[in-house]
C-alpha cells in the first residue's frame, strides 16, 4: 500500500538496471551510500513552545516533518481487571500507607493516542492510519512509557503525539515521522508532581523544575530512550537501509523494524527488537519488462492470448529483463538484518546516537 | 534549513522579545504549559525627579505630558547615607515589615519592584492590598517600578537556578541599575546623588550583593540606624528563624497538603467551613459545613489545631466514640492557664495538666449519659484555607512580664490577651513591655508553628491608656472593623461646591428639576427622636375626595447627590452604614450632605425620593406610585413632641390632622402585620421592636415607645415593601433585596424544652404566626418581666436577616420571617445605610427617571457589595453594643447595688443572670461565690444546679435571684465592667 504519488515513472529496463546493481555484493546504490548509510538529514527540537515536547526533521529529498507532544491529565477509569488497588482507594480514600504501596501502577495502550496528517490524504486514510498505528504499536511495545504516564491510582497522563507531515509523501514517510517523533519525546517534559499518594494531582508550576518524559540523569544523558522504527529493502541477498524512492521501486520486500532501548538496559546499549512489520512493496506495481521472445514487435508474429503469455512470461528468468518481484525474502537475510539493526554499535545505535546530538 | 525555532534572549542582547513559561492547573484539573511573550522597553521612567533622561523619554498621556514622578529629589538622609537615600526592599522586607513601611514618620522614597510586588501577592493577598495602598499615598512615595518590561533591568533566569534566587538577582540588578543611572542623571554634582539601598532579610542575598558591590541591608540593621529604633523594631514581624530553641518539640499535628485537602472535600471525606470559637468555652469551636444540619465542634487544642475564630478551615469527622454534647460548662483561658511562661518553651504540652482535667470532667459528664442519645458529631482540623487574622486589641498581661526587667529596654516575650476572648493569648516580643503594661495595644498575629503553643504576633501601636474614653473607643472601632478616619480628600472633592450654601434651582427649567414631582406644597412633617440631624424620612397624609386618604412617604434623595463608582460611593460602600456608639457617630457620608443637603430639614426645600399611596380607612393599599420630588417640610417634631400635638384636641390645622391619619392607619397596618405572625422580639439593652429593622438608633434611656414611633415604624415598613416589590418586578436577577430566614427547628428545641420542664408552657415553631402567638402564652402573671426575656432568648434562636441580590435566591427564600413579609428591602435610610442607596438607583431607574448604573445590573458585583454591608451592619450593631456596655459599666463606677435578676442560662459551674433594670446580662461563676468553689451538682434535665461546700445554695433556670451590681477592673479585657454576684 504505497503511496500512489511515490510511484515512479521508470522503466522496466531502468527498473532492471536498478535491481542488477543492487544485487552485486556489495550491493552499488544509486547514490553511492553503502548499504546502512543513512541519507543527511537536520533535525531540531523543541521549536513549539507551548507544546510539552517537539520536533522537526528534513531529510535531504525535501521531505519535511513537524511533532508535538501533548500531555493531558486524565481521570483514570476503574475496571473490574485492577482490583484490589482501587477497591483500596474506595476504602479508605488516600491513606497514607495505601498511597505508598501504589506508588508505581501499570499503564494503558489507551493513553498514548497518535495522529498523522499527511497533506492530500484525509484522516481516516489508509496510509495515516497504518503509519500512526505502526509508530503506536512500537511506543507501546516499549513497555515502559504508558507505565510512566500513571500518576496514581486516579489520574494519568494522556499523551497527545500529533504528526505533521510538511511535504509531499515522495518516498515512504515511516522513517521519517519515525525520527521526528523520536526526538520531540526525547524533549518532552511532564510538569513535577506536588501533591502525594492518590490526591488530585496538583503541579508545581514552575516549567523549569518539569521532569523528562525519558529520564535523565543528573548530567543530562538519557537513561532511556524511545523507540525507532526503520525502513530496510531486501533485494536478492542484500538488505539496503533507508531506501531512496528509486530503490523502494525495485525492492522485492520492505519490512519496517522498531528496535528499543532493552528491559535491563543499566547499560542502555543493549537495544531490542520491538515490532517487525513487512510492507507491501511498491515494485510489485511496476509495469513489466517483456523479453524479446514474446514480444510481438521483435518477433513479428501475432501476439499470444493474454492468459498464455502470462504463463510463458512466468517461465523465462532472462536476465535484464524486469520482472515485478512478488514478496518474499530469505530467512538468512531476514535475520541479517535484524542483526545488523539491534547489535551493538548497530544501525539503530547509530541514529539513536546521532539524533542524541540535536539540541534539546 | 533555516530554524524556525524562536529566537533565544540569550543569544544577542539586542533582542526585546523574551518569554516567561509556567505551569497553569486549571479549577477543572486540567494542566496546562503556558507561555508568555515579553516585550522589553527602554522607556519605562526611573521616576526620580532627578532625573532628566527618563523624562524625555517617559511615555506621555493623551494630554502628551507623562506622569508626574516620584521620587523626590532630595530624599531623607540617615547617618550612613547623608545624601539621602532611595530605599528597595525584597519581598521578605516587606512580608516581614510591613508596618514599618506604612509608618509616617520613616520610609519614604521607596521603589517598589514588580517582582516584589508580584511575589508579594503570591505570599499573601492581604499584605499585597496593604502595599498596594500604600502606592497611592503621595506623601509616601512609593514607587512601583516595572523591572521585568526594562530592558537593563530584565534578567534571564539561568538553567538550574531557583525562582527565588532569580528573583534576588533581579531585585539587586535594579539596584545596581538605579545607581548608574541616578549617577549618569546627577552628573557631576554626584555630592547629592542619593544612594539606592537594598533592603533584605535574606542572608545569602546580602552576602551576593556585597560581591556584587550592590548597597543591602537587613531590615533590622536598617532599623537600627533610625530614630525611635526601639519602637519600630517590635513591629518587625516575628520571623521564624529567630526562635533559637533548636530542636523544638512539635506540639501539633501538621496540616494536610492542600491537594489532599481538595480530594478530601470533593470525595466528602473532609468538610470545609468557618471555624467559630464559644464565647463560654474557648477550647470549643463549631463550624458549619453544608452536610450537617447541625454544627461539627471542634474540642480541645489539638484537635482545633491552630485554626483562630474566623479561619476559613478543613475538618475530618472523629469516629462516633469520641462525639459529644455541646459543653455546659464555662472555660476560660485566663483562669485555666494563669501563669504560663511567654519565655519558656519546654515543658509546655499542647494542652496543659489543667486543661486537661477540665476536658476530662466534660467527657466523663457526656459519658455518663450517653442513654440520652445527644452527642453531636466532633471534628478535627485538619488544614486552614484561609486565615481570617487581622489586627486586634488587646492588653500586656502582666503577669507575663518579667518585673526585674520592667524598665530595662532587653527584648523579651510577653502575652498579649486579645479584648476577644475568642482568640487565643498571642506570644510578642517586646522591648518596650515595661511602658506597654496597661494601655491597649494594637496587635497582629504572624504566625502559628507546630512549636509553639500559642499564635506568635508583633506589637502594631499603642493606642493609650486602658479605660481611657479616647483609647476604648478607637479600640472598639477597631475591634469591629469600623472605617473611622476622616474622609480622603477624595470623597470630599465630589460634594457639591457650593457647600452649605447649595439651594434648590428657583427655575422650573433646570436639569434638577427634570423628571421630579413639585410636591412643595403637601403639608410634610418629619418625626425623629431628640436632637436628629440626619432626617431621612418624612410623611404626609391627606384626605381625598373619594373618602380614600393618600399619604406619602418622603426619603432624603441621596442618590442625587452620589453618584455611582465615584470616590464617595466607593467609600460609603466600604464603610456600609452609620455606626451609632454611646458619644460618637461614625457617619458612612460626609457631614455635609449627611446632615445639611440630604438631610429633609424643615422649613427648607429639598429633593426626596417618595413613594405615594392611595389608602382605604381600612388601610387597605389602592394603588402605589413612586417618584423623585421636591418637599418643603413644614416641621421637624421628636416623637414626644408629635405625640403631644396629636393627642392636643385643640390643634386643628390639617398638618395635626395628617398626623392623626398617619396614627389611625398605622395602628390598622400593625394590626393586620402582627395577624399575618409579624414577630414582637426583644433585646436585652433595651426594649426594641423587632422591626428595629428602620427604626432609628435608640438611645440607651429610650425605653417608653410611644405611639409616634410605630407610627413612624409602620409607614417605613410600608414604603420598604412596596419598593421591594416594585425593583424585584424590573430587576429579577439584581434586585437588592433583604431576607430574614426561617430559623431551623433545631434552633428552637432547647428553649422550648426549657419552657415545658420549668414553666410547663408550648412554643410552637412551625411558623412566624405560631412562634408569635405561643410568645404571647408565654406570661408569669407574677412576673412581668419573664415574657420579655423568653422574647430575647427566642431572638437569639433566630438567623440574623441579610441582604442580598435577587438572583441568588428563589422567590419563597425571599421572606423576611420576622416582618411575616414576602419580600422586603431597605428604602427608608439612605444616608446612614448603603444598601437604600443602592435601592434608590435600582427604583430610580425602574421608573425610568435615569439608566441604571451597570455596577447595579452585574449580580457578582452586588453580591460583594452584600456581603460587605452584611458584614458591617453586623460590626455596627456590635460596636454599638459594646459600646452602651462600656458607658453602663462606667455609669456604675464606683457604687454597688442590689437588684433582682433572672437566670437565663446555667452551666455545670455557672450561670447567666439579667438584670432587667440595665438590661445587663453576666455570667456568675461558682468559683466567685466562695473559695473553695463550691461543690456542685448539676442537674442538665432539670435545668437545676445546686451547690454545697463552702455555700450552699440552688439556682434553677428563669428563677428570680437577687444580685449584686458592682463593677471592676476585668483581668481579661482590661476593661471596667460590671460584675455580678449572687446575694
């Protein structure tokens, strides 16, 4: 389900072009990047003052997007499932001891909500769905950052992420907003709690005593992180990251991996795998190249019924000539990649490290 | 990619654009970052008027002239700074000394920070007002200068630095940019620049601004260096870390957080309410919160937890055990905690041994009749709202001073016993104690930490000798809150220029005239008491030819004269009402009007604001009309006076045979109002009709009401009516309206039980009509006065009437219980009660002679202005009293007297008696019969209390005792008063 407008008009021999080169070991890409080098981009955080957290990222093919994170205090709502705590609170309304037992709850996937606008497509769209619920589904993945939104046993943080997508979708955005919203939760602040126990909550007003969304420590380096997710393409045996639009077209699969900072993480450099998605690849569109052997115009003779040249067309291999790929990859490179983003010093190590540089 | 990110201040000083973030919690719990854009000037003026370049440059007014500045140019001097000096003080300053800032005698050229400013209003919004004030007194000069919009004065507040210490560094910058700049302006005569001084209790401020070389001192060294330093060192508020006793011992639980007192009281956990202390009982209080009918008492100490009388507090219920009766015995703390040491803090418990045992005996008394099933539900304070403190009067106890250092000028503690036994015995530090003992002294109260035992205060002034006339009733007006310092100039430039000389336009043409009736020659007369010179009302009544009567009542229009929101409003609507004491009246207007342009004098003609009626012979109301007018009264008579012309046979002339009309009808409406359950109550001073309501303020030997004054009477209750039901009718949702509400039944049980165990009598309370006519059973055919005192005692089960907007209430909420009146309001007193101005706008417009002022539309509005005058009708009827109470005891100076009394009112070691000959009513204690006090047994059913020991005796509830009237110095207030003891 590819964005319509990032289809290129290639054709089959140039298609084919693209896929041979790709092919090589090591594979030669069109802009020269090796196969995990990532396209520049410049990023900046915090550019909405009245928001808790934002961000803007451009990548180098004009593609721009801007992230706010909101965070709301909500009432909590009571469910059957999380007895004995609540049956507590109606007990004997906040006392001290009760307040102190609870002083951590589990958070909700209800309380992150996600929405992605991207310019010429209305909401309910399948691209701003699917994507929203991509980045959604890795942020909850995460584990840890709904159960930082608790603040007791009656309240919570809702957490408002909203994505704006400033240019047109040339090339697959997920990266992109992935990024962006990285960084605005980086910079995201929750104003300090004052009042204990299961009070109304009650802030101290001054922004600047506001606590990190992702803590810190005491010299401002993140103890966590939020997830990432990244786009990789699969052509034969090699895995490219962060395709540029040409090399999505002659991709034989896509699939968007989310890697997070891991469970244990004291150490902070172990990340893990959250999510795995494959994408349905926007080759599979690409018109057809058809080889000399059937073709009427190089042959003379009068064109095959269509449900024949089908059947002969899915027999030749010939080289050089484009054939859409239809899905598939090999485990081995499957699991190549997953290596090569969650390993230590890996893909994923990398951009979280680079985007740590942006100036909060 | 170019950033759109907003520029940072800190990247270029030539920026004028910053921004201040913050954290907002909405009422509704929502949580919001805001963010402010600050636009930073450079033409915000030093305002010294020494200064040349600030006023080129100040912003200017429509009139293109910029304000006036402040600062004078030759600003006092002190020793340390023979140049004079400009004085800025941090928010501690001021927290801490504000009665030093307002002092006359020092502290002026002040320049007032908006930071402070706004630090000050977040600490604490009565000191704010105070400051705010104090910026508007131009002998003061105090200057509020905007430091945060000036550019060189703006300061970004660095990463990791604190609120506070933002905030000193911004205070010490505008410091050091005052001088700078007072030094670039002065020139090169720099022998007279003045210096800036920063004045600050914060040490580690100080310390800064001495690296800084920024001039700072601390309040008290700043003191120091003045005149008369002693004196003005005890106004310094008590600060906290002056008490040196280290590792004080906590004696009261702590508050709640304020969160936790919000979900409590959401949840319905916790309650919140006023906190009312018993005149009887000082460790018990009350409070009244919406979800019981009956109060919540507040027992001991602890459990009151630092909350003073008037303190806005939250409280949790105590489990069922520990509910009680009301107490039925008297506690004083004067005589429970005699010789406590202000000085010495150890040993001290939260309740002492002797408190202790006098709640023990109560407990013990409820517990062993538990059968009866009366305890009320008990509280605990949990957390204040809001303090209700406020200055008060009071005197040194003596025993409290250490007499080795009476004349030395040492610092020492001392208590302070307010004239408000409510309040507890405040703990101050003095250096004057010696010259302090026996005068009234004007106090505040600080603080109250968990440490200590008692409330912490400063000294404020003397106002002079105890039992001086002078000092006692300035100490009165202040105790009740009364406005009694000369009128501002203000409100005196909007009189009419024309002083006394201003006369009613002779041409019929001029704009006075526009809209009023020539009513100048109805036959008008006024009736007042003796010696009246702010006459607000004045009747006429005359016969038609249909054999109908039209009579007319006739009110001071005031309204003419002031006008709305102008500085004379405002301050009659600060000050609410007249405040009679026994010599003085405070007047709420200025003489002129009050008693000369307003006032319908005779035989002078003058506007009025009247009300006209068509009355049968039946007094049966025809029709009504209102409008403004001009009267000419023919005669002013006093009540004696108008009974004697009435009742001469002999005068004939038609203004007498107005009055025998006005006599006749009047006597028909108070029979129909007293038919309809109209309420005949009593007070204890002196006898006064329920209706007290218009009456004027009575005269302590006023006791014989004549005829004339219910004359009077009735007609006022009329025209409040009538004009009631006329501005309700135009403004539903405004009108300013006066209730009095139908006291609970509750209210009544105890008295009503008290009438069927001694006397075997009903009350009935179901209505006004049934509480009436069951009063009127209520006879002693041996003793006259019993009935008078079952109608003061039943006056005190009753709400006190208020006044307040139409909206605020539903229709049938509007009756006024005591007048058996479905709507009522005050019409009649203009010049001496607020809210009949207000009645006279809203009627003004009604009729369509002006447009209503939109203050009168805005309910909110209103509503504050009723519950100020609400307040104040109340301090003036206490003030008023105190005051006969005061002049009684010194009538009775000096001679002792026998007379007959009645029990009102008896406790487990007491009991109340009224003496009817001087309406004076006071407590006798047992301990005052005989030492040992005697033993006693009270018997709480019967309402019988004997005792036996050192006397024998039995005293029984309204039973007749003879009494001994004498007077002496009371311990506890100062005060001469009258002492009572059983014969």
């Amino acid at each position: 389900m590819p964005p319509t407008s990032s289809q290129l008009l290639l054709s089959p021999a140039e298609l084919s072009y693209l896929h041979s080169s790709l092919s090589l070991t090591p594979p030669i890409r069109p802009d020269g990047r090796t196969t995990t080098q990532f396209r520049p981009l410049v990023a900046e955080s915090g550019i909405i003052p009245s928001a808790n957290g934002s961000a803007r990222v451009c990548f180098s093919d004009g593609t721009e997007a801007i992230a706010g994170v909101k965070a709301e205090v909500e009432k909590s709502q009571w469910r059957p499932g999380s007895t004995e705590q609540s049956l507590q609170v109606d007990e004997d309304g906040g006392d001290d001891e009760a307040g102190q037992a609870g002083t951590q709850g589990t958070g909700e996937n209800s309380w992150i909500s996600m929405s992605i606008e991207v310019p010429g497509f209305r909401d309910d769209d399948a691209l701003p769905v699917f994507l929203s619920a991509m980045l959604t589904e890795a942020l909850l993945a995460d584990g840890k950052l709904k159960d930082r939104l608790w603040i007791n046993r009656r309240f919570h943080w809702k957490l408002y992420i909203d994505i704006l997508l400033l240019s047109a979708p040339l090339s697959y955005p997920l990266p992109l907003l992935s990024l962006t919203t990285h960084l605005a939760l980086l910079s995201a602040r929750l104003p300090k709690l004052k009042s204990e126990g299961d009070e109304d909550p009650l802030f101290d007003d001054d922004w600047e005593a506001s606590t990190y969304l992702y803590p810190r420590d005491t010299k401002g380096a993140c103890l966590d992180r939020p997830p990432i997710t990244l786009l990789v393409i699969a052509v034969g045996p090699n895995f490219v990251f962060d395709p540029s639009k040409e090399e999505l077209a002659v991709a034989e699969a896509v699939i968007a991996l989310s890697a997070g900072t891991s469970d244990a993480s004291t150490l902070n450099k172990n990340l893990r795998l959250l999510s795995i998605r494959t994408i349905d690849p926007p080759s599979r569109l690409t018109p057809l190249g058809i080889p000399d052997a059937l073709s009427s115009a190089a042959t003379g003779s009068a064109p095959l019924p269509p449900d024949e040249q089908l059947a002969a067309r899915e027999g030749t291999d010939e080289h050089g000539v484009w054939n859409p790929p239809r899905g598939g990859m090999k485990r081995a490179v499957l699991a190549q990649i997953i290596k090569a983003v969650i390993e230590p010093g890996g893909v994923a190590q990398e951009v979280m490290d680079g985007l740590m540089h942006v100036e909060v | 990619m170019t950033s759109l990110k907003r520029a940072h201040p800190s990247d270029g000083t030539t920026g004028n654009l910053s921004s201040k973030v913050y954290v907002r919690t909405t009422r509704a719990g929502k949580v919001q970052k805001i963010v402010r854009e600050l636009y930073l000037r450079q033409d915000i003026p030093c305002s010294s008027k020494l200064c040349t370049i600030c006023l080129s440059s100040a912003p200017t007014n429509y009139h293109s002239k910029p304000q006036p500045f402040i600062l004078s140019a030759t600003p006092t001097g002190t020793k340390s700074f023979p140049n004079g000096h400009y004085l800025v003080p941090d928010t501690n300053a001021f927290i801490n000394g504000m009665d030093l800032f307002e002092i006359e005698t020092a502290f002026t050229d002040v320049i007032v920070l908006q930071t402070v400013l706004e630090e000050v209003k977040n600490r604490s919004l009565p000191l704010y007002h105070r400051l705010v004030s104090l910026t508007k007194n131009e002998d003061k000069r105090f200057y509020v200068f905007f430091n945060e919009f000036r550019k060189e004065t703006y300061v970004e507040r660095d990463s990791g630095e604190s609120i506070n210490d933002r905030n000193d560094r911004a205070v010490r910058r505008c410091v050091s940019w005052y001088s700078e700049h007072l030094k670039k302006a002065v020139g090169k005569k720099s022998s007279r620049c003045p210096t800036v001084v920063m004045i600050t209790d914060d040490k580690d401020n100080l310390r800064k601004a001495k690296a800084e070389s920024v001039v700072g001192l601390s309040l008290h060294n700043y003191v120091s260096g003045l005149d008369n330093a002693d004196q003005l060192l005890d106004m310094v508020t008590e600060g906290r870390e002056q008490r040196s006793t280290g590792k004080a011992e906590l004696f009261y639980p702590g508050y709640f957080s304020l969160s936790k007192m919000m979900t409590g009281i959401k949840a319905g956990t916790l309650h919140q309410g006023i906190f009312n202390v018993s005149p009887y009982n000082y460790l018990e209080g009350t409070i009244h919160v919406p979800a019981f009918d009956k109060s919540l008492i507040v027992l001991g100490r602890e459990n009151s937890n630092r909350a003073v009388s008037g303190d806005v507090v939250v409280v949790e219920i105590l489990p069922k055990d520990q509910w009680k009766a009301p107490s039925s015995k008297i506690i004083e703390e004067e005589t429970v905690n005699k010789d406590d040491n202000a000085d010495a803090e150890q040993g001290e418990g939260v309740t002492t041994e002797r408190e202790r045992k006098a709640l023990q005996e109560e407990v013990k008394r409820i517990h062993g009749k538990t059968s009866e099933g009366r305890p009320q539900p008990t509280a605990r304070v949990v957390g204040v709202i809001k303090r209700n403190w406020r200055q008060y009067v009071g005197h040194v106890d003596k025993d409290s001073v250490r007499s080795s250092t009476q004349q030395s000028r040492a610092q020492q503690t001392v208590f302070v016993i307010p004239m408000d036994k409510r309040i507890p015995k405040i703990r101050v530090r003095t250096r004057q104690a010696g010259e302090l003992l026996g005068k009234r002294v004007l106090i505040t109260i600080d603080s109250w930490d968990r440490e200590s035992r008692y409330p912490v205060g400063h000294f404020v002034r003397s106002l002079g000798e105890l039992e001086n006339k002078g000092a006692e009733t300035e100490a009165l007006l202040l105790e009740f809150d009364v406005q009694y310092r000369p009128f501002p100039k203000t409100v005196l430039d909007c009189l009419p220029v024309e002083g006394h000389d201003w006369r009613i336009p002779a041409s019929l043409d001029d704009p006075g005239w526009k809209g009023r009736r020539d009513l100048r020659d109805l036959l008008v007369c006024s009736i007042d008491p003796v010696g009246c010179v702010d006459i607000d009302d004045a009747l006429h009544a005359r016969p038609l030819p249909n054999g109908n009567f039209e009579v007319g009542v006739h009110i001071a229009d005031v309204s003419h004269f002031v006008k709305p929101n102008n500085a004379m409003d405002k301050e009659a609507s600060i000050r609410g009402t007249t405040v009679y004491l026994v010599d003085k009246r405070i007047d709420m207007l200025p003489m002129l009007l009050g008693t000369d342009l307003c006032s319908l004098k005779p035989y002078v003609e003058r506007y009025a604001f009247s009300v006209i009626w068509e009355v049968t012979p039946d007094a049966d109301i025809v029709s009504s009309s209102f409008t403004k007018s001009v009267i000419r009264s023919r005669e002013a008579f006093s009540y004696e006076q108008a009974q004697l012309r009435i009742d001469d046979m002999s005068q004939k002339d038609d203004l007498t045979q107005g009055m025998r009309t006005l006599l006749m009808l009047s006597k028909k409406l108070k029979k129909k109002r007293m038919d309809a359950g109209a309420l005949n109550l009593a007070s204890p001073e002196v006898r006064v009709e329920a209706e007290s309501e218009t009456s004027d303020p009575v005269d302590v030997k006023t006791k014989q009401l004549l005829d004339t004054n219910s004359l009077v009477e009735e007609f006022m209750l009329l025209a409040n009516c009538s004009v009631a039901a006329r501005n309700y009718e135009a403004y539903p949702q405004t009108a300013l309206l006066r209730r009095h509400g139908a006291p609970p039944k509750s209210n009544f049980e105890e008295l009503a039980n008290q009438l069927k165990v001694k006397k075997g009598m009903e009350l009935k309370t179901d209505n006004s009509k049934a509480v009436a006519d069951s009063l009127d059973t209520c006879v002693d055919a041996s003793e006259p006065y019993f009935n008078t005192m079952i109608r003061i005692l039943a006056t005190r089960c009753m709400m006190s009437a208020e006044y307040f907007c139409a909206g605020t209430q539903s229709y049938p909420e509007f009756r006024h219980y005591g007048l058996a009146s479905e709507i009522y309001t005050h019409f009649t007193s203009p010049i001496r009660r607020y809210a009949d101005l207000e009645a006279h706008r809203q009627l003004a417009a009604a009729i369509s002679y002006e447009t209503l002022d939109p203050s009168l539309h805005s309910k909110p509005k209103l509503e504050a202005v009723c519950k100020n005058i609400n307040v104040r009708h109340r301090n003036a009827q206490l003030a008023g009293r105190a005051s006969v109470d005061y002049y009684v005891g010194q009538a009775l100076k000096g001679r002792v007297l026998e007379e007959d009394g009645f029990v009102m009112k008896v406790f487990s070691n007491g009991f109340t008696v009224i003496v009817p000959r001087f309406g004076i009513e006071r407590l006798i204690r047992l301990r005052d019969l005989a030492t040992p006090e005697p033993e006693s047994e009270f018997d709480a059913e019967e309402y019988v209390l004997k005792f036996t020991g050192a006397r024998v005796g039995r005293v029984e509830l309204f039973g007749k005792v003879k009494v001994r009237i004498e007077d002496v110095l009371e311990e506890s207030t100062g005060k001469r008063s009258i002492k009572l003891s059983l014969v």
